[in-house]
C-alpha cells in the first residue's frame, strides 16, 4: 500500500538533501524499521515498505526530479493526466514539460496536431527488503524470495477476453484511444481532444470478460523466484530484477522488482568500502618481539599473519586480496589487521618482578 506522506518527511530530510544524505538517512531507518530486527512491532512491515517507496523516488535523480516537480500523482492538466502526450503522424515533434507542441496547436487549429498514442498499461514495480550476511553481501549469493504480485492470468493469456472470445476495438473512438470534438465559435473552428470515455484510451473493449481475472488480464499470486545478488552489494543499494515486477495489463509490459539491501553487522569485521579490517589484541611483550597469530577470514577459516617486532598501537598488517569486492569489479580489496596493544591490568608475581627488571634496565 502506497504512502500518503511525502516522501522527503518519510525519509526525515529536506528537499534539498544530497544523496549522500538520503542514504545516509535510509540507513538509519532501516536499522528503526526493518521487520528482521523488530519483530514484535506490527507496524514494522508497512513502516519499511513506506521507507523504501520513499528511497526508491528520492535516490533516482530522474524520479526525484519529477517528484519535486509534480508530486506523486505525476503531471496533469491536460487530455490523459499524468502521461506525455506522444508522437503519432504529423506535427512539430517537440515536446515541452511533458506535452507535445504539436497537440497543443493541434486542439485550437482544426486538428494539424497528433493523435495520442496508445499505450499498454505497464506493470508497477515492486520493492523487497533482503537482510544479507556480510559473507553474502561481499562475494554475492542466490535466493529464492517469495513476492504477491500481479501474474499474467493462465485462463485468458492475458487478453482479458472469456474464453472463444477476443477483445474487440471501440466503437466510440475506431481503437484510436481518444475522442475529439469540434465546436464553431465566433473565433472559428475549435477542435478538442481527450481521453475516449469507453476505452480509457485503450483503443479496445471487451465484451465478454474473462471470469478468473474480470477482463484485466492478470491474477494476484505469490511467486517464488530466484534472484542473484552481485558480489560487493552494501547496506542501503538496491538491485534491479528486470521483469519480475507486476505484470501489464492486457499483456503490457511487467514492472520491475527492486530489492533493497540490509547487510548483518559481524562483529569480527569493520567494512570500509572494498577493504576489511579486523582488530586484534596483544601484549607489550609480543609487540616488542613479534608474533604470529591467526586471523578470521569472511569466507570463513583462519589465515595465519606476522605481527613484526616493534609494533606501534595502531599498526595496520594488510594482507592483499581477501577484502570485499566493489560490485561490477572482480578484484577483492584487501584485509587489514589492526594492533591494538592491550597493558594488563593485572600481574603475576613473576610478571611484576621481569617488568621490573625491564624498567631498572630502561633506567
């Protein structure tokens, strides 16, 4: 169900938020909202649903854009609101601010202007929330999700038609989607053109509409499909799976399904775009001397690193390679370790007494 509210209040930013400062914000409704991590909140499911409506618009450049410009419900004011007037037959073939010159002309100057396409519906696009693991998420992975959507009917094929049965065109506008009227004033001959009241503009009627799908042509299911997520997705990016969205009516076009993605925190790792760092703990003595320790990786099992002698708080081993990757690139980053040298709080008889000698040497 769509928000009312909108959509930079959902979001908690200004209209004129950077994109950084839109992720940054969907991030952080994320963790207050997903529905894996508040499970005893109801309203969680719709609170993240609206969230991601919301992100959808506001981190596309292009839909942000008409959102700032017209709102939700698209442009309007003129014959079929919401939608361009598009180019069929003669006329100038310039389009301004979402309608074309040529209609314009065309309503007052005795009908030199186009004609309005016919457009099959399109299918809406459906977003998903998918949490992944920090494994997951760096070398990609492939899901099988269930979505509800809208589904081509099996009984009529999408047609919307009974069955031995065809849709047929309108009678009212001859299939061309749209109506036009002429009237004489004392300036001349007007003619205007909207929408065919019948079809809707969609230039056909059905008669005897198919019983599974009341003549729209699809059917609501719940769909299992297999997604794949590339490697190096992050908290906050969302993929694109083309089709598989709610499919067009009467055999239009399917939407698009958008997941968005939730990365698990691990706590053995801090992820700073395609390298990993992991911070390990040793002593005074070890940081003097050097040591070898073993280290988690994220593809799971250890790999064994040199701690060199004289290491600093803070100094940085990198082992090339087994970082994350950086979607679209095949390359790991690398993996970091930090040293953070840890002064015991307590000692041993035998430790105070070497520690001791240490600092009589030092003298």
């Amino acid at each position: 169900m769509a928000t009312d509210r909108e959509y930079y209040d959902v979001m908690g930013v200004p209209r004129g938020a950077s994109q950084d400062d839109i992720k940054k914000a969907y991030r952080e409704l994320v963790k207050k909202y997903h529905p894996d991590l508040h499970k005893d909140d109801p309203q969680a499911p719709r609170n993240m649903s609206d969230v991601n409506e919301a992100y959808d618009t506001l981190s596309d450049p292009a839909k942000r854009q008409q959102y700032d410009a017209y709102g939700k419900a698209g442009p309007t004011g003129f014959p079929g609101a919401g939608q361009a007037w598009a180019p069929q037959g003669g006329g100038s073939g310039q389009t301004f601010g979402g309608f074309d010159i040529g209609d314009l002309f065309g309503s007052f100057m005795g009908g030199f202007g186009r004609q309005q396409s016919e457009e099959t519906p399109h299918g809406r696009d459906l977003s998903v929330s998918m949490t992944l693991t920090l494994g997951q998420a760096v070398f990609g992975v492939k899901e099988e999700i269930q979505v509800r959507r809208y589904d081509t009917c099996v009984t009529c094929h999408g047609t919307g038609a009974a069955s031995g049965t065809s849709p047929k065109a309108c009678p009212t506008c001859n299939g061309r989607g749209e109506v036009r009227q002429v009237q004489d004033t004392i300036f001349g001959r007007v003619v205007t053109a909207g929408v065919c009241p019948t079809c809707r503009g969609e230039g056909r009627v059905i008669e005897s509409p198919c019983p599974a799908c009341k003549g729209s042509g699809v059917t609501k299911a719940d769909k299992t499909i297999e997604v794949t997520i590339p490697a190096g997705v992050d908290s906050g990016m969302k993929v694109r799976i083309a089709g598989q969205g709610d499919a067009g009516k009467h055999g239009g076009q399917s939407g698009d399904l958008y997941l968005f993605i939730t990365v698990e925190h691990d706590s053995r790792f801090e992820r700073q775009g395609s390298s990993l760092y992991h911070t390990v703990r040793v002593s005074p003595a070890k940081a003097v001397l050097g040591t070898t320790l073993s280290v988690p990786l994220v593809e799971g099992g250890t790999e064994t690193v040199t701690i060199p002698a004289g290491s600093q708080h803070g100094t940085e081993v990198r082992i090339r390679g087994k970082g994350a990757q950086t979607v679209g690139e095949r390359r790991r980053g690398d993996y970091i370790v930090r040293i953070e040298i840890g002064v015991p709080k307590t000692l041993t008889t035998e430790q105070r007494k070497l520690y001791k000698q240490l600092a009589d040497i030092e003298k």
